[in-house]
C-alpha cells in the first residue's frame, strides 16, 4: 500500500464520534447539531425540477468537460458576480463532483514528487482534505497560522525562502473555514508577487462566497482580484461549488477555473480519474447557476440567524459577526466555567444540553509551537433559527 496513507489523521467528525463515545446525550433535550457545514435549508424547486426533468441523461455516459452549456452558464455566472470579462468555456472551467474532490485531485496533479522535499502550505485552521491531498502526493504540510491578532491572514513573511523555493502549491480559503474572513485585494497581491517569484500554483477555495451579509458588498473572489490588479489567471485555479450557495450538498456539483494551461491538464487527469458530472445533475447545474433568486433568499435566512445568534453568544463567549460563511467561530472566554478547552465543552454540551460543535483544536495542527484552534468551537449555523438560538441559550445556560 501506499505508506502516505499511514500519515494521515482521523477526520475531524471521527474524532468526535470518538470524543462522544459511550456518553448518553441528556434526554430532556431534543438534538442540536451544528458541528458539521452541512446546508439544511430546503433545496429550490427549480433546481429539484430541473433534475427530475433530464433524468434522460442517465442514458448516457458524461464527458470528462462536461457539456459545453453548463461551462457557458459557469462563465456567465463568473463573468456577472465578479464583472469581469467572461473565462473561455472551452479552455478555462471545469465541472467537477463537488470542490471537494477537485481540491483533493488538484494536488495530485500538480505535485511533481521527482523535484525533492515538495511542499504544500495551507492556512490553520484548514478544510482537512488540504493536508490529506499534500501527503497523498508525497508532498509536506506546511501551516500558517491565521490567528485573531492578524485578522486571520496568512503571513507569508513568516516563510522561510528555503520552503518558499520548494513550495508547489498553496491553498487558500477565502471566505475562511472557520473564520469567515474575507481576503482583501493587498492579501491578493502579496500571494500572486510570491506566486509570480516561485513558482507554485495557487488553489484559491471559495465554496462559502455566496454567503454573505451585505448584499452591495459580496466577497472578493481570486479571479476578480487579478483582474483589478491587472494580472493574469496564470498559477490560478478558483474552485467553487454549488452545495451551499444553492443547498444541494447531495448534487456534487462545482467547477474549477483559471490558468487555461493547468486546466488543459487537469482535465486530462480526471479523463483518467473518472469523475465526470451526472448529465441530469448537469442540467440542474445550469439552472441553478442562471439563477440568483434562491441564493438571496438563501442569504436572508442566514443573516437572521447571525444577527439574533451572535449577541446572544457574545455575553458569554468571544465571538464576533464574520465576513461571511455560515460559520461562527467563538473563543472560550478565559473566565468560563472551570477553564473549559474546547473538546471539554464539546463534550460537556453534547452530554448535558444535547447540542453538538466541533472542538476547534480538530480543525488545526500544531505550527509555530501552538494549535490555533485550540479553545474555539466552530457553530455551523445550518439548523433552523429556532434551532439555532436554542442551541446559544444551552451554551449561556452551560457556561452561566
């Protein structure tokens, strides 16, 4: 077997079917998960109609590239959000399974394990398939710390010239998973001048883009960062999904799209890889892209919940509104109950109050002589908003 497979680490939701086991949550109240990033809001009709509607398609074997539709109605979108000259279909996106897998694959393309020592460097806190694909590919794991003090950036200053020259890629996560943080077009410009220097490809996810709380304000996106700042899409890959802008994690659905010479390789990759896209779910795909209704809509429910939510937690945590995601990423306040660390509370609210976060210290390795999600807890707040403000007047109760 491949020895790479002995470096990687228990998934963080193991971990915490393991921190649970044995422990009987308090019947008296009923089950509240917000561990996990998974949308619950209902899935448009539109989307669930288109589906049903090309079911046909399930006739027939789908093209690594997908149909030259879908990769029209990706470029538009592309071209809309983010008002800039729209990509080539033809040369410059992909469709893939969900971003998941395309992050996970990218490094297995991009990684060449003949030049010594490769290196992968991602932010921590990080999305746990970062890691997995760097070691999978032979390569290291290399961490930036992206702390509260910095604005959870990632400070590139503190890289050695000596990693930066073996560095073959870099994930970067904007909106941030946990953090929420947006990156602004000077982060941008520090990443594309090291870009530009070494060499490496940049592997920008932005699943979480369309969750916002400004509509005059979205998210900067990669793509339109280079743009303003009159830079090509070369060693730019933006990977972005249709699971939580259009609530249908199930439909595994996402593109990949920039630098047209990587592209033109990635697809031959997964010609070989064998994940091409569902032809009904591609049908669904493009409606749901020529569609922004339902992600307004979207955006409504979550900014309720955020603006009732987040105070309520603030009396007794140190947590703050994000930039946008559906994540709250709250700090332990030091004066709390006993001390608590994060999988303490994890454990102690599962058990006594029957609500379930995920320990931030699951979601980061050690780096730098600290584990920076050591004494957060990420909220997803996914559930309903009668749900969710429960679950913050448990956690008041718990830690009152």
């Amino acid at each position: 077997m491949n020895p790479n497979l002995n470096l990687l680490q228990p998934y963080p939701f193991q971990r915490l079917r393991d921190l649970f086991s044995g422990i009987k949550p308090n019947p008296a109240y009923a089950a509240i998960n917000l561990s996990i990033g998974e949308p619950k809001h209902a899935t448009p009709q539109l989307i669930k109609d288109a589906l049903v509607n090309n079911l046909a398609g399930l006739a027939s074997y789908p093209t690594t590239i997908g149909a030259l539709s879908l990769r029209e109605a990706i470029s538009a979108w592309i071209s809309r959000r983010y008002g800039i000259p729209a990509l080539n279909p033809e040369s410059a996106i992909l469709p893939v399974t969900g971003s998941r897998e395309a992050l996970f694959a990218v490094a297995q393309m991009i990684i060449n394990s003949t030049k010594p020592n490769p290196v992968v460097i991602s932010p921590n806190p990080f999305y746990q398939i970062y890691e997995g694909a760097a070691l999978l590919a032979g390569a290291q794991a290399y961490f930036l710390n992206t702390l509260p003090e910095n604005d959870y950036a990632m400070d590139f200053s503190s890289v050695p010239v000596e990693v930066l020259k073996r560095t073959q890629l870099v994930y970067v996560c904007s909106p941030g998973n946990p953090s929420g943080k947006v990156m602004s077009l000077a982060q941008w410009q520090v990443i594309f001048d090291l870009s530009d220097q070494y060499g490496f490809v940049i592997a920008a996810d932005e699943c979480y883009s369309e969750i916002y709380f400004d509509e005059q304000h979205p998210p900067l996106g990669a793509l339109q960062a280079a743009h303003q700042l009159n830079r090509g899409y070369q060693n730019l890959l933006v990977f972005s999904s249709l699971s939580k802008r259009s609530n249908v994690p199930g439909m595994r659905s996402g593109f990949v799209a920039g630098d047209e010479k990587i592209i033109e390789k990635f697809a031959l990759y997964r010609t070989y890889h064998g994940c091409a896209m569902n032809p009904a779910v591609q049908a669904a795909s493009m409606t749901a892209w020529n569609d922004e209704a339902h992600v307004i809509q979207n955006r409504r429910l979550y900014a309720e919940k955020f603006a009732v939510v987040t105070p309520l937690l603030a009396d007794v945590m140190q947590v703050s509104q994000p930039d946008a995601a559906f994540y709250l990423w709250a700090k332990i306040k030091p004066a709390s109950r006993s001390q608590l660390s994060d999988t303490e509370f994890a454990l102690r609210l599962h058990r006594d109050f029957n609500v379930t976060v995920l320990p931030g210290s699951y979601l980061a390795r050690e780096a730098q002589g600290l584990n920076p999600g050591q004494n957060f807890v990420r909220l997803a707040l996914v559930a309903s908003l009668d749900d969710c403000v429960a679950a913050a007047n448990r956690i008041k109760q718990m830690l009152a």
